[in-house]
C-alpha cells in the first residue's frame, strides 16, 4: 500500500510547484483539469482503491473494540453532568442508528457493562475507554491525512491529547441529541393532547426522529474538522460534503444491510453462534469503507495552488516567483519533491 494517492492534494500541489519553477505560475494554472466531475470521481476512486479496503478493516475491529469503552465513558461523562439517565439514552440514541440485527446483538452486553460499572469502576472504565477510543481516533486521522498526503511527526502523546478532546466533544454532541430528542418528543405529545385535530402538525414535529441522524452528521463533521490537515482546514476546503456522504452511506447500510443478509440466507449456518458478532463486524467494515470515501471526497475537492513549502527543493528559472509557506507544526516536509508527470 501506497503511503497516499498520487492525486493526493500534497501531491498535486508539489507538481503544480515543479511546474511553475519550469514554466511559470501561468502554464501551471492552465495545466489544471477541465472535466472536474470526472476528475473528483477519478481521485477518490484511486484514493479508495489505495486505502479504502484495509482501513475499512481496521476501522471494524477498532470500532468493535471501542465501542463498549466509549459507552462508558459517556456514562460517566453524563454522570459528571448529574444527568445518569442520560447517558443510557446515548446508548438507546446511537444504537438507533445501527440496523436491527446488529443492535439486537449490542443492546444487552452494552446494558449489562454500564449496569456493572459503578461509582470508581465506572470511572477507572472511562479512563481506560478514553485510551481505547483513542486508538479509533487516530485511525480516522492516518486516513484524513493519508487523502490530503500529509506527513506529521509530531510527538504520540500531543496525538493522543488531541484524540480525547474529540472523544469529548463526540460524546457531548450525542447527550445534546438526546436532549433534543425528548424535548421535540414532549412538544409533540403536547399538541396531540392540546389540539387533537392538529395531528398534521404534530407529525410535522416527530422530525425528532431524524435528531440522531442529524447528530451523526454533526458528529462525523466535528471529526473531520479537527482531524484535517491544518493547511486543508481553512475554509475554503469543504469538510461537509464528505460528512454528507458518510452520513447518507451510513444510513443506507443500516437500512439494506438486513434485507441484503436475508437475501444471502443469514450467517447463522457459516458462523453459528458468532453470527451475530459478524454481522457487526461487516457493519462496522461497510461504515469504515464510507469513512474512507467521505475523507477521499474533501481531499479531491480541495484545489491545489502552485506553492512551496520551507525547505522543498525546486529547480527551474521562475523558482524565485514560487510563494513560499511555512510548514504547519509538526508537518514532515520532504526536501526534494517527487519528479513525475504532469498528471493532476
């Protein structure tokens, strides 16, 4: 496996810098692609070619492994609040999301860890489930900065640092759907009640029902925006259309994933008992694939410029005119860039 895409936006960015060196910022421009539909599609089909699969691996077995550790750390964050109930409502709030089958086989494990974990042992659980998730994070980052080809070399514990703060902020989010969630269900019972004829209105309101969906998107953008390459974290590269996109994947998973199962005639007679635990699995593989085509997505969208890094080497009679950036923090720049085509 390749260490990113040749059409990686670092990549494309080093080609438009060696051109413009040779050539001059003007031929670089030019030299940029016309069929942009085609040309988005072309470069997350080869980012996801290159990464897609085995990320989407790792992404299943870590998020099996994470799951139950981040439950209970929204537990104890939701006891932090004073809000305890709340936090077994984020668990019925995301296990909504999921299809039928696969949170048929979570729901009563999950209820029986947060029923066994309380006072310290809930909170020396949240603790270990901070690191576990952790590892899940940093999964999603190796796959962000692999679809911009960005290299970092930043100390492990600023890495891990940065992970629980998005943990938090992931766990904060689902407690404000859930929070959502009753408020719009208690509005809607209140017209029934008050003005029977009004049920028109009150099925307008049971948009509660797609609060979780909306916390998902919420969620998956709040992850890509603080997991993105600095440089590609200015507003100008879009972060919504790949959090759309795994938010519209996700969804059609856990809505065809069990017609799709019934149609294969289940799992039961390959795996037996374990059948359930791999039809999560799969889940877990399908949803990770969606992460890496969402990531693929804002890396073919974000447009390189003709610029060059502090310390990159370029060769040619308009290197003078090059603009020059310093390198985020942490960024590992490559002294002498890679010397191929002029494929864009």
């Amino acid at each position: 496996m390749q260490d990113h895409s040749p059409l990686a936006p670092e990549e494309r960015r080093k080609r438009l810098a060696s051109m413009s060196a040779a050539f001059g910022r003007d031929v670089a421009e030019k030299l940029k692609p016309h069929e942009y539909p085609l040309e988005v599609i072309k470069r997350v089909a080869v980012g996801v070619y290159n990464d897609g699969f085995i990320h989407a691996g790792n992404l299943a077995y870590l998020g099996l492994l994470a799951l139950f550790p981040f439950f209970i750390f929204a537990a104890a964050f939701a006891q932090l609040l004073g809000q305890s109930e709340s936090g077994r409502m984020t668990v019925a709030t995301v296990l909504a999301q999921l299809p039928p089958n696969v949170a048929e086989v979570l729901r009563a494990p999950i209820a029986e860890v947060l029923s066994a974990r309380t006072g310290p042992l809930l909170w020396i659980g949240a603790i270990i489930g901070l690191w576990t998730v952790g590892s899940f994070i940093e999964t999603i980052r190796d796959i962000l900065r692999r679809a911009y080809g960005v290299k970092y070399c930043s100390p492990f514990w600023h890495y891990r640092l940065a992970s629980m703060a998005v943990i938090v902020g992931a766990v904060f989010l689902l407690l404000f759907a859930f929070a959502a969630s009753v408020v719009l269900s208690s509005v809607e019972h209140a017209v029934i009640a008050w003005v029977p004829v009004a049920q028109d209105l009150a099925d307008a309101i049971t948009l509660y029902r797609v609060i979780p969906a909306v916390a998902l998107y919420g969620t998956v953008y709040f992850i890509f925006y603080l997991l993105t390459p600095l440089r590609y974290r200015r507003q100008g590269c879009r972060k919504w259309p790949g959090a759309l996109l795994i938010t519209v994947w996700w969804l059609l998973t856990a809505e065809l994933l069990p017609e799709a199962i019934g149609l294969l005639g289940g799992y039961d007679l390959t795996y037996g008992s374990l059948a359930g635990v791999m039809i999560v699995l799969i889940f877990f593989f399908m949803v990770g694939l969606g992460v890496v085509m969402g990531a693929e997505l804002n890396a073919a969208l974000a447009e390189a410029s003709p610029t060059a890094l502090k310390g990159e080497i370029y060769s040619g009679p308009y290197t003078d005119q090059l603009e020059v950036e310093e390198p985020q923090p942490g960024e590992d720049v490559e002294l002498v860039p890679q010397k191929e085509g002029p494929q864009l």
